[in-house]
C-alpha cells in the first residue's frame, strides 16, 4: 500500500457517513471546506470527483445505507483519499468496453492520481488514491500552518469545526499563537516590533 515518508506536519481529517445518494453533497462540502482550510483549494474539483464515485460506488456495490467513512490526508505535497466500507470485496479494473459505467470510478482514480489501490482492512475494505498538491511555496505554507494551528487549537481546548466556524476558530488560533510567540521573543531579550517588521516584509515579497 502507498504511504507517505512524513517529514513535515500530517493533515488529517475522518469523515464518517452513511452511503446514501443523500448524504453525497454534504460529504462533497465538507471535503472542499477541509481542504479550503488546509489552503489547497486547487484541488477541491478532482477530490469532490473522487469522493462522489467512491461514495457512489459503496451504495451499488455494498448497499445503501451502510456505515461509511472517508478520510482526507495531506502530508509531503501529497494529498491521500481514502473510502472505508464494510465489505471485503475488492473491486478490480474492469475491461472499459464492458459497458458505459462499468468501472468508472477506479478508472477515474488511475487517470487523476499518482497512485491508487485497495486493501483489505479488520471491518471490510479501503480504497485508496493518491493526488499531488500544487508545486507552491504559498500552498506550503499554508499547510504547515493548518498543521500548528490545528495543533495549538487542541491544547488550548477548542472544538474541531468545519465551514465558517472553523475559519473564525483558526483566525483565533492565529492571533492567540502570535501573541504567545512575541511574548516568548521578549522573554528571550527579542525584540517583537523587530521581528514582526521582517515577518511583513517577507509576507509582502511573497505575496507580491
């Protein structure tokens, strides 16, 4: 199975849900705002894709209704998508004449990711696939801070939330977090007006 070498901050996200044709848009959503949050949008059309054959794939082939789970992981300029269900049956490439919508979803994975497979797991199966992130220094960037903020929201205690609430819950983690880090540079004999200065530039520079 494809993993990832770790070496900078991992992004994680579990979504469970129960396969219905239902519950398809709201799990689409919930992916793009995951990886708005995790400041790689870029790939928010080809995820959404992704998710949808995969889910789509569960109700056909295991059944409506049954317990779900998709997890998105972002780690190394790679971004993972993973389809947990309850049964053992591995799905296999089929013969692409045998029909119009005979494996649809695993061809759409080998033509949009890196790599792509299946394994068996204790509670049924997963199917994988792997995307390459945007080659950006902004996009890491933005990644490794979703990493700390995440990380420095757990240990104050805040809750986990997607959408708009989780925007305000990281933008509060980011002023909290700056806060601590110019007090840390004081405490140091730093000086924060100094450092935040060069911190400016350098976001004007990149940014520009």
């Amino acid at each position: 199975m494809y993993g990832f070498d770790v070496t900078e901050p991992r992004l994680r996200c579990v979504l469970p849900f129960e396969a219905e044709p239902t519950e398809l848009r709201a799990l689409r959503r919930a992916a793009g705002e995951w990886l708005s949050c995790w400041g790689v949008p870029a790939l928010t059309d080809e995820v959404q894709l992704v998710v949808t054959e995969l889910a789509t794939n569960v109700i056909k082939h295991v059944g409506p209704g049954v317990a779900a789970t998709l997890v998105l992981e972002s780690a190394d300029g790679r971004l993972r998508v993973e389809l947990h269900d309850t049964s053992d049956v591995v799905p296999a490439l089929a013969d692409p004449q045998c029909g119009d919508e005979c494996g649809r979803g695993l061809h759409l994975l080998a033509a949009l990711a890196v790599d792509w497979g299946t394994a068996v797991t204790a509670t049924g199966k997963t199917v994988w696939c792997v995307l390459a992130l945007p080659a950006d220094q902004r996009c890491r960037r933005l990644e490794r801070a979703s990493a700390v903020l995440d990380g420095y929201g757990r240990m104050a205690g805040m809750p986990v939330l997607i959408g708009g609430g989780r925007r305000l819950a990281l933008e509060e983690s980011a002023a909290e977090l700056i806060a601590d880090l110019l007090h840390w540079l004081a405490a140091q004999g730093g000086d924060p007006d100094e450092i935040l200065d060069r911190v400016q530039m350098t976001f004007e520079a990149e940014a520009a």
